[in-house]
C-alpha cells in the first residue's frame, strides 16, 4: 500500500489527498509534524532530505516529494479516472490553471516563509498577514478571469464536466483562505466550483478537519 506521509493544514499534501482519493487509490495516511526542529521532522528527513511534506512511500526504492511530481506519477499510474482531459487544449488551459497554485502562489504563502519572515525578518503579524492575503488575492483574481473567459464557462468544474487537475488544485487554496477568513465575496466562480467540488466523498475525504492521526486515506 503506499504511504503518504502528510499533515492535516498541508495545502500541498491537501491536494494529495484529494487526487488519490478520486482516483480510488488506497493509500495510509503518516502524519508528521510541521516543526522543523522536532525530532520527529529529523526523523522525517531520513526519507525526504528536503524535510517538506508530502511524500509519498511507493515501495523502498521510490519515495517521491513534490506534490506537482506526485500528481503526475498518479495521473501516469491510475489513468483510469483521470484528471487530466478533454483534447490537448484543454489539458493545457487544465495545467497552466493548476501552476498558478502549486508554482505562484503556494511558495510564497507556505508555513516556512511565514515563519521565516516572523522568526527572521521579525515582521510583525498584521504585515504577514498582508502579505498571505496579497498572494492569495493576487492568484485567485486571475483564476477567476480564466474561469469566466474559458470558452465554456458553464461547467460545474473548473474546466470540464467532471473534476480536473485544476479543481484539485483550487480547493485546498480556497480551503485555506476560508479558514483564515479571507474575504472571497469577488470570486463567484471559484466559490461555486468549491462547493460543487465539496459535494463528493472524494473532496470530503481529503479535508484538512477529517484528518487525525488514526486516519487512512482511502475512506
């Protein structure tokens, strides 16, 4: 069984969860610390030498880190249920949709940067805070505008009929926003392709508040 080493607040690992669960891959669920200094992150390190969550154990010879490179060895694995489809258009319109959150916008929001910039920098929260709401504003604005101008902008989903990479993609980030009561009330699409996408198990599955540490991915 693989084994995804995860953490119940990680976007990255968030949107993990949310593909392996769509595609019906049953996987255990390793839950690990996100305190760079504990023992248990150095433990960690043995298996992921960066020490960032997620990483996932396929056998002992292959532990893959990224969650970009573990959606693509899962798309590539379990291409039954896929997540990325349609012609070749729409599987670009798919990818460039899902890089402004896992390449723009995550990077600059994720745990060690904003303890960095506390720890390091010493900028005090109000600024930090700023700074999170500046990046997550300054990707969901452009989603938004690709979501409306996409040359069919009925879909339940973000670009097809049916869940994609991009959806994927999208939830934890709005996931996130909303539970640090970030003000999403410009965004309607993204809104309502959250709640179509919260509607199945499989989004459900993934949330960051059903997760504990006796928790197994394939529920």
């Amino acid at each position: 069984m693989l084994k995804l080493f995860t953490h119940h607040r990680s976007v990255s690992a968030h949107r993990v969860r949310i593909a392996l669960n769509y595609k019906g891959v049953a996987f255990q669920s390793i839950f690990t610390g996100l305190d760079g200094a504990s023992d248990e992150r150095q433990q960690y390190r043995q298996i992921n030498p960066e020490g960032l969550i997620p990483a996932l154990w396929v056998e002992n010879d292959l532990v893959i880190s990224q969650s970009s490179a573990i959606l693509e060895y899962l798309e590539e694995r379990y291409p039954e249920r896929p997540l990325l489809h349609g012609d070749i258009n729409q599987r670009a319109r798919i990818r460039s949709f899902a890089q402004i959150a896992i390449a723009d916008t995550h990077p600059l929001n994720n745990l060690r940067v904003l303890r960095y910039l506390r720890d390091e920098m010493d900028v005090p929260y109000d600024r930090r805070r700023a700074w999170f709401e500046h990046w997550l504003h300054a990707a969901f604005g452009p989603m938004e505008s690709l979501l409306a101008h996409q040359p069919a902008a009925d879909y339940s989903y973000c670009f097809t009929e049916r869940p994609s990479l991009a959806d994927v993609c999208l939830v934890p980030q709005v996931s996130m926003a909303e539970r640090y009561g970030v003000n999403l009330g410009n965004y309607p699409i993204i809104r309502r392709v959250y709640r179509a996408c919260m509607a199945l198990g499989a989004f459900q599955a993934a949330a960051p508040d059903t997760q504990s540490d006796s928790a197994h991915g394939s529920k």
